[in-house]
C-alpha cells in the first residue's frame, strides 16, 4: 500500500528554502501546518514550545499520549525546545535564539506576544530584517481584535456555515478544519513573499494573516456575485453553484461523481443514453441558457446514473472524456491508483511511535526537491542541541532543566 522503511535520518536540506530559520511559535493546526511546508521546502524549523507543548499533541488518535495523529501530520521536519516564556531566563533563550532566525511565526494573540515582550517592535530591535509573521483571528485595525478565533467561529463568521446550510434544515459547519488549513496555506504564502522582498531588499516587515478576512476572500472568490457590480446591485452567490442539483449521481451499486462541463459533454453523455431528446435540448444550449436549467439537467441525468454501475459509468465517461470519478472514503485512499503510482503514502519508523503512515510533500520541485528530513518531534526532543548551537554549555543547559526553564525529552 505504501513504500515501508526506516525514518530517514536528518540530512542537510535540498529544498529551495534550505539556509532560512524559521522560529515557530505556532501551535494547534494553523500554524503547524504552514510550517510543515516551509520545512517540507527546506526551511530549517525551530519548534518552540511551552513546557507542557502544543496542544494538538493530544488531538487525534493516540498511541502514547503528546504524539498524536495530529501532531505527527502537522510538525514533521522540525526539530522542538520545550521552553518557559513567562521567565526571564526563557525569554533570554528566545533572544539569543532571535539572533540566528530569518522568520518568526506566531499565532497567538496580538496582547499576549505583546506582553511576553516579543511582539514585533521588541524583536525587529535584535533581528532588524526578520520577516515577522503573525497569524491572527481577526485583522488588528478591526473591533474584533482581540476576540478568540477558532475553526468552528471563523467558519460561522465568514458565511461559511451560512453556504453549507442549503437544502437543509440548520447551519453546519464543514467536518474538516477549513478555516485553519486554508489561513494556513495563506501563511505560507505571506512568509514567501515576505523573503522574497527582503532577499531583493535587505529589508524585514511585519506581516499580518488575519482567519476570518482570508476565508471571507477564499469564499467570496466565486460567490461575490451580483454584489460585485455597484450599478446593478444585487445577492452575494454563485448561482451555478446555489441553484442545487450538483450532488454525486445514484448508480445501481452507490454513487459516482459525475460532472458534464461543456456543452459537448452533455451531448455525449445523453446519446449514449439514446436520449437523443434531452442531448438537443441541453447539449446545444448556450452555456447560460444550461446554467439556468441545472436542476433540470440534473435530474435527468440521475435517473439514468442509476441503471449501471459505478465501474462502468466510469468506463464510459473516460471513453466520452466527461470528468467522473468513484466516491473514495478517507480510509480508501491509500488504494488510489493515482495516489499510489505517484507515492503520496509512505511509511516510516518513528523513534516513539513505530511504524507511521505520512504524505509525501505533494508539490514537487525539480531542482531542489522538498523532502521529509525526520518525522515530529517529541516534546523538547531538541532542546539540548539547540541551546549548544545557540551558545549554552552542557553545565548552563543542566542549569536551566533543574530550574524548570526548559526541560528535555
């Protein structure tokens, strides 16, 4: 099902960020997923965390308990300080730490930085070209500043909940933690972009990636609709989108995805039908005229999806070029051919947990290939050689465990 073999051992970086410090001060999914990718493109990732770490640690499945499966898909290629930041001599670690980073990551609360005194003032005087980013609920020029922002109230607060609400009798929430995964790519971005102005200008800057506004511009990209134009106001939505019927098709055995897109494909998939009828009065049709009678189409298709099987409707709409494809269930796509042949799911041997399933980092670059360098990280598992590369001899670093300043895995 997957390729198997031992966890590879820290090797030097080839991927394009290699030589970029990144300190991470994220924790839960936002920020842990977005610098997985930056440690995935080569990025060198220093996990900081509190003495009892990050709290996904304990979200997902569990074998022992701070390595969940959460935490194992979110913090690989990072290595971890567990590290007290209410006292004066953690904070001294994170400025002599400072000293050597190309990127802050933080998704904490503006106030609570601010009063740890690492907000982005106090930092840009140690590390004035630091690209500093922040990963906050709300934007800080809002009223909403200062409120918790969770995935369950950003997908509230952006009309997401709103949108999944359709054809059923409440709002719902999606059952995946979109409004953390997507803010969170959008972090990576803002941390690339970032670099790529200060490699060009020498100069560092405080970056903002405020959740509820980046999902509201994620959403709003199809669904502005009629409220895009001032003179001809009108609702918010994507028609093609809200009218209904877009649903995966009944077939005699389950379901299938079906999606006829042009014009030629409704054509095709009626005659094949030998309903030459509904091909004239579809397939012919301008593509407004066919948005206008999507539930129409709709229906009608779905009443032929039912008289074969899944595995034939997917026969015949490669033969017609029409995109369809089975239904797969989270726990069947490790079986996917495409995913297989391209080697999505790997196995490895992690040093606690023993054999893991993981995914391969998805985008692929052809001179400097990102990599999965070493598997998450226990907590504190690095604490030792960080504060030695930092400057700390053996007998300060025995020090600061006694005093309950760091602590070691």
């Amino acid at each position: 099902m997957s390729n198997t073999g031992p966890a590879p051992a820290p090797t030097a970086s080839t991927g394009p960020l290699a030589g970029v410090r990144v300190l991470d001060l994220t924790s839960v999914v936002l920020g842990p997923l977005a610098t997985q990718i930056l440690g995935d493109y080569g990025a060198e990732i220093i996990k900081v965390e509190n003495l009892e770490g990050d709290l996904a640690r304990d979200s997902g499945a569990c074998l022992h308990p701070g390595m969940s499966s959460v935490f194992l898909a979110i913090n690989r290629n990072k290595r971890s300080i567990a590290l007290d930041l209410k006292s004066a001599e953690g904070k001294a670690v994170l400025r002599r730490l400072l000293a050597g980073a190309d990127v802050l990551v933080h998704n904490m609360r503006v106030a609570a930085i601010e009063k740890l005194g690492f907000g982005y003032g106090a930092v840009a005087e140690l590390r004035p070209d630091i690209v500093y980013c922040a990963a906050t609920g709300f934007g800080q020029d809002g009223p909403d500043r200062d409120k918790p922002a969770f995935d369950d109230i950003i997908q509230a607060a952006c009309g997401l909940a709103s949108l999944n609400s359709l054809g059923r009798e409440q709002p719902d929430y999606v059952p995946t933690l979109v409004a953390n995964k997507t803010t969170g790519l959008a972090l990576v971005n803002a941390v690339l972009a970032a670099l790529f102005h200060r490699e060009r200008s020498g100069r560092g800057q405080y970056v903002e990636v405020p959740m509820l506004e980046t999902m509201v511009a994620f959403l709003l990209a199809e669904h502005l609709g009629e409220y895009t134009f001032d003179a001809a106001p009108g609702n918010a939505g994507y028609a093609r989108l809200l009218a209904g019927g877009r649903r995966p098709a009944p077939t005699s055995d389950g379901h299938i995805a079906i999606l006829p897109y042009t014009g030629n494909h409704w054509t095709a998939f009626f005659d094949h039908a030998g309903r030459a009828d509904l091909a004239r009065k579809y397939g012919g049709a301008d593509r407004q005229t066919r948005n206008a009678k999507l539930v129409e189409m709709y229906r009608d298709m779905v009443q032929i999806t039912r008289g074969r099987t899944t595995a034939e409707w997917v026969e015949i709409c490669a033969a017609l070029d029409i995109p369809a494809t089975p239904i797969y269930a989270l726990d069947e796509l490790p079986e996917h051919p495409q995913l297989k042949a391209v080697g999505l799911f790997q196995r490895a041997e992690h040093p606690s947990e023993g054999a893991i399933r993981y995914l391969n980092p998805p985008t692929r670059f052809a001179a400097t290939p990102a990599a999965v360098r070493m598997q998450a990280p226990l907590l504190g598992q690095h604490t030792g050689e960080i504060l030695r590369e930092a400057g700390y001899g053996d007998a300060q670093i025995d020090a600061l465990v006694a005093r309950g300043i760091v602590s070691q895995a």
